[in-house]
C-alpha cells in the first residue's frame, strides 16, 4: 500500500498537512498540533493553524522518510493540547495548617525529617521544630549567603536551599545556581563538610546534594567537579565514593554537568537532573550500593546500572520523581523546550536487571501522558503534581487524573510523617498521603 506521497515504504515522522507535503519552493515552517486524540501529533502549517475549521489538517497524513526530510522548515510553535485522562473525584483528607513559629522571623526553607522539621531563617539561624509539640529549638547557625554580586542566569536566581538527612542528624545549605554550601552536625552545630563546587556552569543548576544512609552512616552526596558527583561521610568529611575521572577514550557518564540530585525511596539509586553540550537536558541514573560500598574501583558500566534518560533540548531543571527503586517519572513531554506540554514519561530502569547488565540502551519507557505540570512527587503508587493550577493526583500507570485541589501547591514532601507540605505565606500546610485513591 503506496503512502500518500506515492511510494511504497514505511511512514516516517509526524503527519503532515498537505500544504506542508506539497510545499514546491520554500519549505513550509509548522507547528507541532496535538489533535486531542490522545497523544496523537501532526504537523501543520500557517493556514491549517488558522483554519477555523479543521478540514485541512483532517488531511494530514504519513509520508516515507525521504519526502519528509525533504519539507525541512523549522518549529513555530505547539497548538492544541493532548488528551488528559479525567477522573477527578473529591480527594480525601483535608489541608491542615501550622503557623510557623515566631521566633523564626521569615523562613527561606523547611526540611522535614524523622526528628522533626528543620527550618532555615533568613538571618542564617537553623531551628529544629516539633509540630505536634509546638517546641522549637535553635540548632545551628550558618554563614552560607548568596553573594550580593550573583548574577542570575536565564532568570535561575541564586538561591539558599535546605537540605537534610533523613534522621534529622544533618543539614546542608546550599547555593541553588550558585558555587557554595555547608554540611552542619545539628547535634554540635559544627559544620563537618565545607562544600564548592569548581564553578563550571554552575549558574545552570541548582546545587547539586542529596543525603542518604550507607552501612550505618550518614553519606552526603555532592557534585565538587563539574561532572563529577562524590559521596562524603557527613559526620567526619571522609570522602566515600567518587565518580572515576575519565581517562582518554569516551565513557558515558563523563560529559554530564550534574544537577539536582533525586534519591530513591530506598536509596538504592540516584538520579541526576543533568546537561549535557551543546545543551540538552539528559537526566542520568546510577546505583549506589557496590559503588558506595567499594569505592571508585566499583564503577563501571556494567556494576554501575548506569542508565541515560532521552535528551531535551535546551530545557533541564526539571521535576524528577522516583515511585519506586525502579521506576523514575520525569516532567514534560516532548524533545526540545520549544515543544514541551505538560505531563508525564515513566522509565523503567529495573528492566535492565538489577545491576544494569546492559548499560548501552535507554530504559524503558512504561508510560507517558498528558497533564502533570510543576513539582512531581510521589508516595502509595501514585504521582502527585504541583502548579499555578494546584494540587492533583495521577495514576502514573494509567495515566488518569484522580483529584484535584486547587488552592494547595505543596512544596516538600514529608516521608516521615507521609505528608506532602506546602511551605506558605500563611505558614506550613500539610496534607497526609495516605489513602488519597480510596
Ligand atoms: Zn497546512
Ligand atoms: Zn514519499
């Protein structure tokens, strides 16, 4: 069966309209158009984007790949949207809040722990806070600050972040796009880790740290080098682990310009929200046990689960979510920033076996669809959003949307207390995880 360009061959690429498969001279620019049949996309042209009605862009249909590389032009832009799944029914549980405590004067950040809440003030005072109590204590103090001279890259403004081990042992401030940080002891107030990175497009990310557990102790992982993430003992400084410096030849971890750093609920592996030249996003995953375990010497493609995700171009800094030790959601649909909409791609990184066997092959993609936009988090099975548009709740196998809460936009996610937080205005606002799909 011939295609609707004449030849018999395979279809290649997005349907077109025919304006766009008939162009004669100059190639045609187009817009990327989700029709609304679920995620089904076309391409189509100046006057089909105008047409009130869609006759024309009924008309778009599959050419073989020789007469589709042949039309060229370039992407104006995305019109319509793709189907988003509803199913919305009122959502359990009900958003309680807690005014913040007053001796602590404005709240740069929160980092909720299995002891309680840690709070950053903004005159560098670090408390540590027990909602149901009430109490609340000075822990530390840090002398981290953004530098007056900062100067912000595509609107990212450095920023000071919070971060905290999950028994409430550790804090780390840090400079989101900026180049410094500190681990800090709360039990001392001592800072155990001065941390800096070599300021290699740094301003591109926010800095990247995560807190774990390995055989008994408090690991903080952290990027010193551009492309290199390491793992330090929190409590002594002691380095642990580090990613190997590449010699000659080309390795596939080496290259990445580390982002923010996303554990899975077990710690059993981490996800960087990396950049890659000349840039695109390309979030990368590893496993952490041999590596933390033996060092260096473990790393190697085929010991390391070393798993790439599908490019982006120009667009990183992206929500990251794991669901599970396996299964790793990432925000946005599409190739480039320029046609991104909102919603949701699930990798499946255990399908490469447990100790990534086979390195070379992106993970499978289990799920995509529609609608998911802001800060993903996850908890039960199910992924929760965060947006200008609020609060809502997915299946992330199917897809559905199964709630919705329009005037929440949490902010932290709570494991803990197994509550999603929103820190606000108006103080903390938190609402429990558990049950929601009931
Ligand atoms: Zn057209
Ligand atoms: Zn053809």
């Amino acid at each position: 069966m011939a295609l609707i360009c004449g030849h018999d061959a395979p279809a290649h690429g997005l349907p077109l309209c025919e304006h766009i498969r008939n162009a004669a001279t100059e190639p045609l620019d187009h817009y990327l158009h989700y029709t609304g049949r679920g995620l089904e996309r076309q391409r189509i042209c100046v006057i089909c984007r105008e047409e009130p009605a869609p006759a024309a862009t009924m008309a778009a249909a599959a050419v073989c790949e020789d007469c589709f590389d042949a039309t060229g032009g370039s992407l104006i832009g995305v019109f319509g949207h793709p189907e988003t799944l509803d199913e919305a029914r009122p959502v359990r549980g009900m958003v309680e809040t807690n005014a913040l405590p007053e001796e602590a004067g404005k709240v740069v950040d929160v980092a909720p722990t299995g002891d309680g809440i840690v709070l950053l003030c903004d005159d560098g005072r670090i408390l540590r806070w027990d909602i149901d109590s009430g109490r609340c204590t000075e822990v530390a103090r840090t002398t981290i600050a953004v530098p007056a001279e900062a100067e912000a890259w595509c609107d990212r403004n450095q920023a000071l972040r919070l971060h905290a081990s999950r028994d409430g042992a550790f804090a780390a401030v840090v400079i989101d796009y900026g180049r410094t940080g500190e681990v800090i002891d709360l039990t001392t107030g001592a800072v155990t880790v001065p941390l800096e990175n070599d300021g290699h497009h740094s301003d591109t990310v926010p800095f990247s740290l995560a807190f774990t557990e390995h055989a008994g102790r408090v690991v903080v992982l952290h990027r010193r080098q551009w492309n290199l993430v390491e793992a330090t003992d929190a409590a002594t400084g002691v380095p642990v682990a580090r990613m190997p410096q590449e010699e000659g030849g080309s390795s596939t971890w080496s290259g990445h310009f580390h982002g923010a750093l996303h554990l899975s609920p077990a710690g059993t592996r981490c996800a960087s929200d990396a950049w890659v030249w000349h840039p695109a996003g390309r979030p990368v995953a590893w496993s952490l046990d041999r590596w933390l375990s033996e060092g260096e010497r473990a790393w190697s493609e085929d010991t390391i689960g070393w798993a790439g995700l599908p490019s982006c171009g120009y667009y990183w800094d992206r929500s990251l979510v794991w669901l599970d030790e396996d299964r790793l959601v990432l925000e946005g649909l599409g190739d480039d920033e320029q046609e991104l909409v909102p919603g949701a791609r699930v990798f499946d990184l255990g399908s490469r076996g447990p100790d990534g066997s086979k390195p070379a092959d992106e993970p499978a993609e289990t799920a995509t669809f529609a609608g998911p936009k802001g800060r993903f988090f996850a908890a039960d099975g199910l992924l929760f959003s965060s947006s200008e548009s609020g609060f809502e709740i997915w299946n992330p196998a199917t897809g559905v949307r199964l709630g919705a809460l329009a005037g929440f936009r949490p902010t932290h996610h709570d494991l803990a207390r197994g509550e999603l937080i929103e820190l606000s205005a108006i103080g903390l606002r938190r609402w429990r995880t558990a049950g929601a799909e009931s």
